[in-house]
C-alpha cells in the first residue's frame, strides 16, 4: 500500500514538472541556415579630374564596376546560439600581376552570437557576439542612411571608422523602446587588417529616443553619442606620448514616413608614432543629409541629398589663410521597386563633387548609375 501511495505521488509530481504552463510558448531550437547576398554595381562618369590614356591622350576616366557582393550565411543552432559568415569582395593591391587589381573575397563578418534574453527580461535583443562582427555605429547607421551602395556614411568615407572589426561586442535596447546600446572591444584595425600591436579600441554607442511614445513627428527622432578609445601603438619610449587615435561622434536622425534626415559631428585625434613627418592631427567636420520619400519608404521615388565638410586637421590653413578641408556634396534621383519582405532592390542616379579647400587637390566630378540588390 505504501509503494503504490508513493508511486502515485511520485508520478504525479514528475508529470506536474513536464506540463507546460498555460499560454506557454517553448522557444524554438529548430536548427537553421539562411543564405542571402548582396550586390552593388555601378556605371561612372568622370568629368574632373581628366586622365591620361596610353596614347598621352587627355580623356574622361569612365568604367562600369562591382563595388561590393556578399554572401550572407546567417542560422541559428537553437534559439540561444546564432551565427553569421559574411565573404566580401575587395580591389586586390598585391604585388603579384595575378592579383592586382582583381576582384577577391576576404571575410567580413564571421563571428558568434549569444542571445540573452531568456535572462534579461524588459531588455530585449541582448546579446554578445564574438569574432568579425561589426562595430557600433557605421553599420547601424547604414540601415538608417540606407544608400551605402552610392558610397560609405561620412566617418567611414573620411578614413576614421570602419564597420566590422575582430572582437568582443555587447547590445541591448532599453525597455519600451526609449533607444539601445551597444559596446565592445576590437583590435581597432579594421576587418581588412591583422592586428600590429597589443593595443585595443573601446567602442560604444548610446542612442536614446527621447518620445518613443509620442506622436509621429516625435517618435521619429533619435540622438547617438559615439565614442572609440584607442591606440595606434604603446607609449612611445622616447618622448613618453601616447600614440593615440580617438573619435567622438554626435548624430541625430529624424524618421519620417516622407523623410528621413541625419546630422553627423565628428572630432578624430590621431598621434601615430610622433615625428616630424606623422604630427598630430585633430580632425574636425559634419555631414547633412536628407532622403525625401515621395510614395513610401522603399516602394517608389525618393531623393538622396548630402553634404559632407571635414578638415583633417582642424584650424590648418594655406599661405593665404583658407582652411584646409574636403567639401562633398552628393545630389540625385532613386527609385525602389516594390518588394515583399527584406527583399530591397534600387537604382540610384547620382553626382558627386568633391573638392579640397586650402589645398592643391584637384576638384572631382562623378556622374554615375549605382544598382542594388538584397535578398
């Protein structure tokens, strides 16, 4: 009688365990593996500066290219465990005549994830990331900006930000939607370099939206502040200063869904190996731009407007006293073809003029058709 008594209870308390709750969903740990890629090519133009062809002719350079291709591999081994391997394709430079200037693939992305939300209750799309993965703020800010197949966002295009880099990263978004954050520490050379030294960059990016629950023209609006610590080596021996290489960036983005328009500070502090040939440079500059949205976002006519300043060395000035800096501004027509998921595709017809104030550079002038595909 007492074996039976305790077999019924203890029976009943291991089915009481295995019985789900009511409303209870179990995560699904399905193994999975998607494919996609990405395209960018583009016809272009040149009509500043000329170029001289084999013949000694004066000619405008003018090419059809392939700026970018990945395959993106992305999956999952259960609902805590995610991955990503992303090849990229590059202009090879080598010294060999087999590669130069060819088309290659090198990694770009191939790094871990774990998702900690089981954990982190109101604090959602947590997760740490280990390996190639991207940096904090030009990759984010690319899907806002949203036309990087035209060219790189303004810290990436002035040579001061990259948007994968080896190491460990950090994220989550605040509760109710109030902004995210996102931290890590990287080698600081970029996805297309190894690591020189034993120096490290600390990276992290704070955007807050102040009305996330506010009406439509306040919901919109997000404000970043971005900072990346930095080294380009150890403390230098000889004269004891650091060779330091920092960045601070403030943007605010506003959304809306006829427009959308960005606003980027950035202020660089480089010191690679003091000498009189690498001084110290304080770099300075801002970029503007707007996509006015004539139908809906990604379905139909929008506009690409854009102005970037910025002086490599802040407050350096020529013989007659004219900053030295790179103007750009960027001006054209696109047209997104309706689609079904994140499926994207767009033609963009676009001028880009670059000059450089103070300085001997010559002006430059691009006409070009740029392609996009994402599937």
């Amino acid at each position: 009688m007492f074996l039976a008594f305790l077999t019924f209870n203890l029976s009943g308390t291991a089915f009481a365990q295995v019985t789900p709750a009511a409303g209870y969903t179990p995560p699904d740990d399905t193994p999975t593996v998607k494919l996609g890629g990405v395209f960018y090519g583009n016809y272009t133009y040149t009509s500043k500066p000329k170029i001289t062809d084999a013949e000694g002719n004066l000619v405008d350079a003018n090419s059809f290219d392939v700026t970018r291709t990945y395959i993106n591999i992305t999956g999952n081994i259960n609902h805590i465990v995610a991955f990503r391997f992303t090849p990229d394709i590059s202009r090879a430079s080598g010294s060999t005549a087999s590669n130069n200037n060819s088309l290659v693939f090198r990694v770009k992305y191939a790094f871990g994830q774990f998702n900690l939300d089981d954990w982190t209750g109101k604090w959602k799309a947590t997760w740490v990331r280990l390996g190639a993965n991207q940096t904090p703020l030009v990759d984010w800010e690319e899907g806002v900006y949203r036309y990087r197949f035209q060219g790189t966002t303004f810290t990436e295009r002035v040579g001061k930000l990259t948007s994968s880099d080896f190491g460990l990263s950090f994220h989550t978004n605040l509760p109710d939607n109030y902004g995210e954050i996102h931290t890590g520490v990287y080698n600081g050379e970029g996805y297309s370099n190894a690591e020189p030294n034993s120096r490290k960059a600390f990276q992290t990016r704070v955007t807050l939206r102040p009305l996330p629950k506010g009406g439509m023209l306040m919901r919109g609006l997000r404000l970043t502040g971005f900072y990346d610590k930095d080294n380009y080596a150890s403390k230098n021996v000889t004269t004891g200063v650091e060779d330091v290489r920092n960045r601070f960036v403030f943007e605010a983005l506003f959304e809306h869904p006829h427009i959308v328009v960005g606003y980027d500070f950035l202020d660089s502090t480089d010191q690679p190996a003091p000498s009189a040939t690498n001084p110290y440079l304080h770099g300075r500059g801002y970029s503007v731009w707007a996509t006015p949205i004539f139908q809906e976002k990604g379905h139909g006519w929008e506009m690409l407007l854009r102005w970037d300043s910025f002086a490599p060395s802040w407050g350096a000035v020529d013989s007659t006293g004219k900053d030295k800096k790179q103007n750009m501004w960027i001006v054209g027509p696109a047209y997104w073809f309706p689609h079904i998921g994140t499926v994207a595709t767009s033609l963009l017809a676009d001028v880009e003029n670059v000059t450089f104030p103070g300085t001997s550079a010559p002006a430059q002038r691009r006409y070009a058709l740029h392609g996009y595909l994402n599937f």
